[in-house]
C-alpha cells in the first residue's frame, strides 16, 4: 500500500457481469491525506471493451482485455491519442484477447500476453455522464463521467508534483475467483491497514468488513493464476483504446 502524502492508490474492480457496453465496474481511489486522516473515492467505469471493438477489433488476434494484476508503475500522465490529459500505458500490462467477435466478453480465450498496447486510463465523453461505451474502450478503462475523471486527474498532478509521473494501477476481477460471496475492493493493496487505522468513510464500512475473510484467500489464487498461465511477451505498440 502506498502511505505517503497524496500518494495514490488505484484499485479497478471488476463485476461479476459479462454483458458488455456498460459502465459497471469500478475505480477505486485512496490516499494518504496525514497520519490519521486518509481520503477515498469510488468512480463509476468500464474495466472492458465495448461492443463496437468486440465486433471489429483493431487487431488482428482480438480486442484487448486487461488481465487482473498490479502493474506497478506502469502508467504515466500523458495525452491520450494526443488529445487529453489521461494515464497512458508506460510498461507492458497483461492483456488476454476475445478474437471470436461475437460481442460477448470471453475471459478465458487463448493465452495472455505481456504488451504495450495503449490501455490507457482515461474518460469517455468530454462531458456528463455517458450511458453505454461502445467506441469509449478498446480495451481501456474508462470512466464513466466526465466530472469524476476532471477530479482524478487533478489527484493524479498532485501526486506527480510530489512523487514524479509514474503510477501504479491494480485490477481485481470477480470472475477470476471462483468462490461464493466474495467480495475485493480495494483489498489487493492493504485494506487490512487501512482498517486499522480507521479510516474509511461510513458508507463503506459494511463492505469492508465482507471483504476482510477474503484477503488471505484473494491473493492465494492470483500467485496460483500467475504461476499456471505465465504470460508471452508481444511489444506492439498499437493502440487499443
């Protein structure tokens, strides 16, 4: 977990869901504020691929899909496609790639790859809130409105003010463990500190304590997932979206 001051701790959380074109997964967003008093946000996103990319991939392989993993300062304040400031892909990050086209969001197709494929974090449209994704991700993750994504970027320059432009950004997917009721959050990357401390706000205390008997369990499997599918190494640089 990171703890210093304005350090920012990014957490995407996959739903269970496999219906593409909705913006139903989450970008969970804490920080240290001082040595008691801790910030944090949850940003309503897409942690996958639209439709209009699932039917026409930009690649001949198939449409991007982010693996679950922590990517550690993989990513970078940048202009996305040289338009607007967003988290652009620095490092590889592990992609697995839905090549049927049939614009059903498929998780255990082929084998993973280790890419520079321009799985950027940024907005979809420039302004409001937009209801479906369609052409807003490629294989990107993608907030869904566009106030929420002013106010991360802001948190993300204060925090390159003060630790440099790189960042680190975790996914947990619901999918990818198969066990009844569990419940991540933010729990990849210490919530069981977070907790002693007190820190989080009322409204998640809740689901916090649900996640709490899952921790131990969550991270067993990702080193188990990590060590049975080892990803290939592709340098492409094509963009996903």
């Amino acid at each position: 977990m990171l703890s210093r001051p304005f350090e920012l701790n990014i957490v995407g959380l996959r739903s269970k869901s496999t219906i593409p074109n909705r913006f139903d997964d989450e970008i969970h967003v804490f920080y240290k504020v001082s040595t008691l008093n801790w910030h944090y946000h949850v940003f309503k996103a897409t942690t996958d691929p639209g439709t209009f990319w699932l039917r026409q991939p930009m690649q001949p392989q198939g449409t991007a899909i982010l693996a679950q993993g922590q990517y550690i300062d993989a990513y970078q304040l940048d202009l996305h496609r040289g338009k607007y400031l967003a988290l652009c892909q620095r490092k590889p990050v592990n992609l697995m790639r839905d090549y049927n086209r049939d614009a059903v969001l498929d998780f255990n197709n082929g084998k993973l790859s280790s890419e520079l494929a321009g799985v950027n974090i940024h907005r979809a449209n420039q302004t409001g809130t937009t209801k479906t994704v369609d052409k807003n991700s490629a294989g990107c993750q993608v907030f869904e409105n566009a106030n929420d994504f002013a106010l991360f970027i802001k948190l993300c320059q204060k925090h390159k003010s003060l630790y440099g432009n790189h960042f680190t950004y975790s996914l947990i997917d619901f999918r990818a463990v198969r066990r009844q009721n569990a419940r991540y959050v933010a729990a990849g990357i210490g919530i069981a500190g977070l907790l002693g401390l007190g820190i989080l706000a009322t409204v998640h205390k809740e689901k916090v304590k649900s996640i709490m008997d899952e921790v131990g369990d969550f991270f067993s499997d990702i080193i188990q997932t990590k060590n049975n599918h080892e990803p290939q190494t592709d340098h492409s640089s094509a963009p996903s979206g």
